[in-house]
C-alpha cells in the first residue's frame, strides 16, 4: 500500500513539473502488437447474473479486460444492439471531416496557417480514419486510446501514423487514472505519456471511465435477452413439433411395440412411414393459442429498452406494432440529431485536446491558435428555412455572417476560381 501511495505521488510531482503543453513525446512507436492482444476467454459463455456483477466488480476495481471482452461479444452476438450500437457510431463516422481555423484568433493569417497545416498533416497520416472508428467505440466503452507516432525531421516533430490500442491493453491505477499494459509492465501498466496518446471518454461520469459506457447501461438487458431466448429456443424444441400417436390393439406383442416406436421415431426424421391396417396413427400439432408464450413480447421490450439507451427512441428502428404518427416519428428522429451533435462536439475536444494541441505547438510554438476538429453535416431538409433566416439577417439587419460557415450549413459546395457560378441578386 505504501509503495503504491509513493508510485502515485511521484506521478502527480512529475506531471506538476512537467506541463502537458510543452513535453516532447518519444519518436517511434511505443507500443508494439503483443499476440495476447488477441486472445480472448469468451466471457458471455454460459453468462449469469451473478458472473455478469463478478466481471463489472472487476472493471470497477481496475481491470476492465473481462468487461472489456464482454462488450465485444455483446455486439457480436445480439444483431439489434449491433445494429444500434453501428447506428449511433456510424452517424458520426459516416460525416466527412475537416479542420476549420480558431475564429477567436487575433491573427487571422496565422490561424488560418495553422488550420491548414494540420489539415494537410491530417489527411496523410496514416491509420487516421481508423483511428476516428476506434475513438468512436468509447460510446459503449466510454474509453478509447490510440497512440501518436512522431518521427524526427530535422529539428521538428512530424506526426506520421495513430495506432488505436487495444481494449483489453488498458487498466486503472488507485486514483482511476488510465494505463496501458505493455511486455514490461504486464501487471500495473505505463502512464500516457503527454502528447504520445489520444484519450477518449465521451461520457461524463464518477470513477473510472468504463462506469459510462452505454454497453455497461445494456448489459443486463442483453443478459436477459440470452436467457429468454434460450428458454424460448427449448420451448420451440419440446413444444414446437408435432405428437406424434400411434394406438394398438391390446393383443400386441412388446417386439411390435418397438417396432411401432421405431417407426414413430424414423417419421419424426423422414416425415414418411409405413404402418400396418391394424395401427390408429394420429399426429397432434402443437398449440396455436393467440397468447403464446411470453419471450417474444420480452425480447421486443428489451430491444427497445436497449434502442432507447443508444438512439434516445424506438420509433426509428422498430415500427413493428407502431402507432405514432407522423409527428413524433419526427420528434424522434430530432432525438437523434441532437444525440449526434453531442457526439460530434465531444470528438471535437478530445481531437483537438490530444492531437492539434501538440500538431501546433511542435510546427508554430505554444502562443500559436490551434484550429478546431469537424464534422460537416448534411442540413439539406432544413436548408430553406435557414436560407431564408440569413437573407433576413443579411439583408435587412446587415449582420455580418462568415462565408464559409454559410456554405457548411446550407451544406453547398465552394467553387474555385476555374469554375464558372451563378449569378443572382446577391451578386447585383
């Protein structure tokens, strides 16, 4: 207890001595592929509620590996929370990105210098876009690393590649603070080393980071869902297939009885068989009640318990049944677009905290602007009235409004001094 006391002192002296802004990262890669990385103890085999609490007390002491794996499987096993989980991520990744100038900056010139200096860092470095996928898995995770690989050119820093970090390679130390495993430090893991690593944790919570993730929020409902439908599956078996009944008469002998059973068990396989005149056959279908058994109507409310905790609403991936009308389908799909832009905002810090903060400071200086991270969003159903909202603005209350942020959210394209445009009023 008392080394671990000073091992966490000596971290918070060494952080206070050495600001985050100024520390050059090591050259190189520092974290290389380990071949446990991919080993795996499936975890969701013969899942409890009890070992299910067992694994979340793990992750909230420190070791989230089997929660980790857990999430995996969870999204691998469950096509609806696939299919919302992939939803949600792909709202944001599915967006085209682009790095757009400090519009607080004095010097004009200068941020937009930098704006475009990372942006063309950006664009070819290499693992980028797979590196925004990964970020984008903290939604369920509520964590997501991913490693800078700086080279030396000359006497500057060049980001070259981001390396996501695998899941199971993160644990927490006693002040809840994330570390990474590596082959010398296999137990209680490595700091992240300033400006060497992209820490995401979209969700705000107490604790460590893993207590907000939205595959945490749905874990019990996709227990319960495992075992409904495994109980359904053993109900189809024992009650979904027809009785097969074969009557004979009292004088018959115990071979003919095995011999009729034989053949009731061969017509179960072969649906055909051949009995004699004297032998009652009846086959007796299963019970078609209206009711039924309750797992489909169980699985359906926990589909959209689990809707609701990723999209905010059901309306829009489950209509089956439905009856809102017109109206809330679209209150609902407002739901979504605020979720989305909760997401993209949060992307935005934590790209511009861990990876434009240091891009700049190694290219321009500190005192540099740093630009910002984003999303360009399709407005195309609300263009008109937003149109109709800046000509006002524009040309009766003579509001100065950015070009670009204009064409963004009209989401019109620019054209460039070799294209010919079209000239209207505006132009007069």
């Amino acid at each position: 207890m008392t080394t671990t006391l000073i091992n966490t002192t000596r971290r918070i002296i060494n952080a206070l001595r050495t600001p985050r802004s100024t520390t050059r990262p090591s050259t190189g890669q520092l974290l290389t592929t380990r071949p446990e990385d991919t080993w795996r103890d499936y975890p969701s085999s013969n899942l409890t509620p009890s070992r299910l609490f067992a694994i979340l007390r793990e992750a909230d002491a420190g070791h989230p590996a089997a929660a980790m794996q857990l999430y995996e499987e969870m999204e691998e096993k469950d096509p609806h929370l696939y299919a919302v989980a992939n939803t949600r991520r792909l709202a944001l990744t599915g967006l085209d990105w682009t790095i757009t100038p400090d519009p607080r900056a004095e010097n004009r010139d200068l941020a937009m210098a930098t704006a475009n200096h990372a942006r063309n860092i950006l664009s070819r470095t290499s693992g980028f876009d797979d590196t925004l996928q990964h970020l984008a898995l903290a939604t369920g995770r509520n964590i997501a690393i991913a490693e800078l690989v700086w080279t030396q050119k000359g006497d500057r820093l060049v980001l070259s590649e981001t390396v996501p970090v695998d899941f199971t390679r993160i644990v927490f130390d006693d002040t809840d603070q994330p570390r990474i495993l590596t082959d010398d430090a296999r137990f209680d893991g490595i700091d992240l080393a300033p400006n060497k690593f992209i820490l995401h944790t979209p969700h705000c919570t107490t604790g460590h980071a893993t207590r907000g993730g939205l595959l945490r929020v749905t874990a019990m409902a996709y227990l319960a869902k495992n075992l409904a439908l495994k109980d359904w599956m053993i109900f189809a078996e024992t009650f979904g297939m027809p009785v097969r009944i074969a009557r004979y008469e009292p004088s018959a002998t115990p071979e003919e009885k095995r011999e009729m059973l034989h053949m009731l068990e061969s017509l179960g396989a072969n649906a055909a068989g051949i009995f004699s005149r004297a032998v009652d056959l009846q086959i007796v279908e299963a019970n078609r009640g209206n009711a039924g058994p309750p797992y489909e109507r169980l699985l359906d409310f926990l589909n959209r318990e689990i809707s609701k905790a990723w999209l905010g609403q059901t309306l829009t991936t489950d209509t089956t049944g439905a009856k809102g009308s017109l109206s809330a389908t679209t209150v609902h799909e407002q739901v979504r677009q605020d979720i989305l832009t909760d997401d993209i905002r949060k992307e935005a810090n934590t790209i511009k905290r861990d990876i434009l903060t240091p891009l700049i400071l190694f290219r321009f200086g500190p005192d540099a602007p740093v630009p910002n991270f984003t999303r360009k969003v399709n407005r195309a159903r609300t263009a008109q009235p937003l149109a109709d909202l800046i000509a006002t603005a524009v040309n009766e209350l003579g509001a100065q409004i950015p070009a670009d942020w204009a064409h963004d959210q009209l989401g019109l394209p620019r054209a460039t001094t070799t294209q010919d445009t079209l000239t209207g009023n505006a132009s007069r």
